[in-house]
C-alpha cells in the first residue's frame, strides 16, 4: 500500500490518501507555515506530533485510527474547515492523517523555530487556542510531502497515459520518496546483520583495526555493548515516549548517559535555524533523535531513527569514524566515498559473510543443491550467479545487489531518471547513462540462464541441471527503495525487454519473471523457511500470479499474507541469534 495527496488524476489501486492542507484551505502558496507555531513551546509541539505519531507508527495503515485522528482533530477547526474534512472523509476509504513523512518535515518545523519551555510551567500539553494553529502546520507538513511526489506545477507526467507502464512509473513517482519509512523498520533485521558485520569486522585484520576508533567516536567499550544499549533504549520506547535512563534504585554509570547524549539534539545549536526549507533536515534527524528533557528524561521523536542506528546508520557512522582517523584500506589507501566503502563492504562481507550463511540456514535441510557464487568466480566461470539452488527439477537463482538510491533519484520527480538509474542498478544489459556498458541482477540472470542451458556451464557443478523444468530468477536487494510500488513491473518489462533484444531462447524450460526480495524479508522468513512450514516455490509462485499489474512488491504480499498475522517463537529467536546468545 501507498500514499498520495488528494487527487482525482490517479487510477492506482487502492493506496492511502493523505488529507493535506490545500484540501481545507485556499491559501497554500501564500501562508508562513512558522507564524503556525510561533511562540508554543517546541516541546509541546513534539510531545503532541510524537502523541500523534506513535498511534500509528506499526500500522500507518491503521485505517481506523487514522479516521479517529482525523475527526479529532476537526474539533479545533473552524466551521468551514470541518466540512471540508468531512467531506473529504466521504470520498476516501482511506484516509490518513499522520506518517513517519508527516513527523519528521514536524520535527524539522519545530526545531528550526525553536522555543524553550518556561521552567515555571509543568504542562506539556498544547493550550486550546494552539491546537488549531498545530494541526494547520501539520496539514501544511501532508501538503509539502505529498508534493513531492506529485506536484501540479509539473507537466503532467512527461510518459503519455497511453504508455503501458505508465502506471507503474506512476507508483514508482509516487512511492519511491516515502518508501523508507513506509512500514517500520524491524528491529530484529537490523540486529541481526549487525552482529554479522561486527563478527566479520573482529574476524578481518583489516577492519578490526577500524574497530576501536569506532568505539571512540560513539562512546562504547565493545560492539556487543553497543548493540545492547540500543536494544534496552528501544525496548523502553515500546512502553513511553519518554525514556528514563536511571532507577532511583539502581543509576547507570556515567557511559551510559554520554553513549546517548551523541544522538541529543543540542537546542542552542546554530544549525537548527536552517532546518526548514533545507534538504539536509532529514540528515540532521538521522543524527539526533532525541530530546533531552531533563538531566535523566528524553524525547524519542522516532523509533526508526535509533533502530538505523543498529545497523544501516551504523554502517555509514562507522565509515565516518574510518575516514576522520584517516584509516586506510587493505591496499594502504584512503576511503574518499562512502559508495566507495559499501562496494568494499559488499565484496569482502556483505555477500560471503552474511547472504552466504543466510541462505545455508535458510535451506541447507530443505534443497538439493546450495552453491555459492564463489565457487563458480574461483573455477573461472563468466558471469556466475552470487548463489544456485536447486530442489527438485526447480532452480533458484539469485542475485545480490547491497547498494543504494541516492536522494537525487528518490526525489527528481522525474520519473524516466528514476526508472533508468533503478534499472541501470538492478535489471540492465547495455549501454548506461555514463556511456559504459553494464550488466546487472536481471541482465545477469538472464546470461546466466542462457550459459546453463544452451552453454551446459552448470553441468560440472550439478549433474541434474540438465533435468530441470523450471526457473526462478531472484534479485536480493538491501535497499528499500527497490521495494517501491511499481518497480517490479518496470523490472519485468526490462527483464523482457533484454530477452527479446539478446535473442535468448530456453526451449522447453520455463523462467518465470523476475522477484525483487528485500534481505530483511528473507532473514525474517528465515526460520519458517528452514523448517519447511513456508516453501518458496509456492510463496514466489502466489505472489506473481496475484500481483495485478505486477506492481505491489513481494515485500508488501509477505507481509499481508504471513508477518502481520506472525507470531515470532524462541526457535526463531533463536535461529537468528544463537550465535550473541551463546557467546
């Protein structure tokens, strides 16, 4: 499921529609969205958004709520106001008020107009006569988001209505700048793979050497330490948006306080008057997430900013923490790039050291074949797959992309750059926007497919190649990005496309189309997996043949159709983390 404004120019399917300011007021393009909040107590506008916030902040999607919030809100409009939102409640069935976009554009308001709390008042909740001024800014925060997206400003979309993909470019327009914080981010994931990362680090004898200015920088004696300091605070957000780090009975050490207060917003800094407006807001957020409101009592403006912090922030945190002690590479030189440092990443641990391992606890006990992509590189093979797996006459073939969308994409508007820069990086066979030629995921795939069977190149790795029926080709990714809404329909037509131009021919053999599957997915899905109780034939199989218009992700179908109803169990638990929990 998606967002977008209030619209009548979209034929998507059912997708949530964000009741913006325009909806209710004429002045959109005129109005000072600071004059909103002038003069409230910043720490009463955040407790209020964060209020909001929290209701939803595991369901977005929580229709219910949403429509609840909505009508409460209507109680501090004027009469005008009221009818318009009623209104707009009658046209949509699902409406939405607040969302991780909405807050965090909040957080940025707020902060750069910053106003302190008067010591003498002991109330945190916002006074009558500011609630109206509140919701206006907050309308004002749906209004500027949604715009991103799809702005009236712009030429209608530059892909004529009568191009067969363009719902799809559409979603993907639409989708791409939310999809990160779209649905919440799982804590156990981002655990889960920064254990692997800081095991692989203890274990390499180039980066253990990275490892102690790390600890330097973010105040902590060991990972292990740091992991667990996250996890406690986390675990306290589930209860309070207000965390106290000491019982009377029991004070935490001074550490304790110091590894937190690097993520405290410092409300005397400089940089807070230049939040609004700048395309570093959401930077800063990453960064500083919490608002100290007494010596012992924070604010957590959003559990998704410290569950990055385990492991896809802290992977950025720990390149900085490189760069700054001038570290050098197994070579002897410096990282210029973080890009630059992921693709390190990516070659010496993200694949061998943490997909690899994944895929064995995955399906060791249940296929018939598991090889990984290095065994095929070390033989010399031309394009080998990062991992094969056969069961039965069926064959999985997999491959792993662990890199990211930059921003300049994510928000172009324009949606022929998103599409080529997604499918240059995940779907590609020939010449890119550089002028080099590229071959990537489905591209790949598709060479790879024609190698095993009209090259017989698989023949010496597994005698029953020549014996199978069916193909699945699999694209890994570990960027939610490549799960926006409509980038699988773009992925399969390209995936088409590349056949068709290349002349590739399969016989009797049938590939299906190509799925994109988030890592964070896969780990989840990891135990049922393991145990047979999900089989990911069936899984794949049901996914394409439901996706209309191919354009819902496979992340959004697992989750409707298994997570959301799953309870996880100590065995899952324990397949995930035995290895901390032992050690």
């Amino acid at each position: 499921m998606g967002f977008y404004k209030d619209s009548n120019k979209s034929a998507l399917p059912d997708m949530q529609v964000a009741i913006s300011y325009s909806v209710l007021y004429n002045d959109y393009d005129k109005v000072n969205p600071t004059l909103f909040i002038k003069d409230i107590p910043t720490l009463a506008i955040l407790n209020f958004v964060v209020e909001l916030q929290n209701k939803v902040l595991f369901a977005i999607s929580d229709v219910t709520t949403q429509r609840c919030m909505i009508h409460e809100m209507c109680k501090w409009l004027d009469r005008e106001a009221r009818k318009k939102a009623w209104h707009f409640l009658q046209r949509h069935k699902l409406p939405l008020l607040m969302s991780c976009d909405t807050s965090f554009l909040m957080f940025q308001l707020a902060l750069s107009n910053y106003v302190p709390f008067e010591s003498d008042d002991n109330e945190l909740n916002l006074c009558e006569d500011e609630m109206e001024r509140v919701y206006k800014a907050i309308l004002y925060c749906n209004q500027k988001w949604t715009d991103i997206g799809w702005s009236d400003d712009n030429k209608e979309l530059s892909s004529s209505k009568k191009d067969p993909n363009f719902l799809a470019k559409l979603s993907v327009r639409l989708d791409l700048p939310i999809v990160e914080f779209k649905l919440y981010k799982d804590f156990r994931t981002q655990f889960y793979k920064a254990i692997q990362f800081f095991k692989f680090c203890e274990s390499d004898s180039t980066f253990s050497t990275y490892l102690p200015a790390f600890y330097s920088d973010h105040k902590t004696r060991h990972w292990k330490e740091y992991l667990i300091q996250l996890f406690n605070f986390f675990n306290a957000s589930l209860n309070s948006k207000y965390i106290s780090l000491d019982d009377s009975n029991n004070p935490l050490p001074i550490s304790v306080h110091s590894f937190f207060d690097q993520f405290v917003i410092d409300t005397n800094a400089d940089k807070l008057n230049k939040l609004w407006g700048c395309n570093q807001g959401m930077a800063f957020l990453r960064n500083k997430f919490l608002l100290k409101v007494t010596d012992k009592i924070y604010l957590l403006l959003n559990v998704n900013l410290l569950i990055d912090k385990m492991y896809q922030g802290m992977k950025f945190d720990f390149f900085r923490s490189v760069k700054d002690h001038n570290l050098l590479t197994k070579e002897g030189k410096k990282y210029e790039t973080y890009p630059q440092f992921n693709s390190v990443l990516g070659t010496v641990f993200s694949e061998p050291k943490m997909l690899y391992p994944l895929m064995h606890k995955c399906f060791d006990r249940i296929a018939d074949k598991l090889i990984e992509g290095e065994i095929f590189k070390a033989n010399g093979m031309d394009g080998e797959p990062d991992f094969y797996m056969r069961q039965g006459d069926t064959i999985f073939l997999f491959e792993y992309k662990d890199l990211t969308l930059g921003d300049s994409v994510k928000f172009s508007q324009d949606e022929e750059i998103m599409k080529q820069q997604i499918l240059e990086r995940i779907c590609f066979d020939g010449i890119d926007s550089k002028g080099k030629y590229k071959r990537k995921g489905g591209g790949q795939l598709l060479a790879t497919i024609d190698n095993m069977i009209n090259n017989h190149s698989f023949d010496q790795y597994d005698s029953d190649v020549n014996n199978i029926k069916n193909i699945y080709p699999i694209i890994i990714t570990t960027d939610s990005a490549f799960s926006s809404l409509g980038v699988n329909a773009l992925v399969i037509e390209e995936f088409d496309k590349i056949k068709k131009e290349k002349g590739y021919k399969f016989g009797d053999i049938f590939v299906y189309v190509p799925v994109i599957m988030d890592l964070d997915i896969l780990i989840r899905l990891g135990y049922m997996l393991s145990i047979g109780e999900i089989k990911i034939e069936d899984l794949i199989k049901n996914y394409i043949i439901n996706n209309q218009f191919n354009l819902s992700p496979f992340s959004t179908y697992v989750m409707d159709m298994i997570l959301k109803k799953h309870i996880i169990t100590k065995p899952e638990i324990n397949f995930l983390f035995s290895e901390i929990f032992c050690d």
